[in-house]
C-alpha cells in the first residue's frame, strides 16, 4: 500500500496538467465561437 501513497504526488502532477490543458482549450473553443459568429454576420 505504500507504493500507492507514492504514486499521489506523481498523479496530482498529472492532474493539473490535465485542468491546465482544458483551460486552454476552453478558451480556444470561445475564440473560435466568436469567429463563427463574426462569419455568420457576413
């Protein structure tokens, strides 16, 4: 069972690079919104 406790550290890492990641394509995807709509308009 240590060995699971040791292994915490290593997927909290894992974990914010995963919300890290899907903050940015969040973000990428409202960007990309806004220009569809700008396309539309025209």
């Amino acid at each position: 069972m240590e060995y699971v406790g040791l292994l915490a550290p290593i997927a909290f890492i894992f974990a914010i690079s995963a919300y890290t990641q899907v903050s940015a394509l969040r973000k990428e995807i409202e960007n990309l919104k806004a220009e569809i709509a700008k396309l539309k308009v025209k």
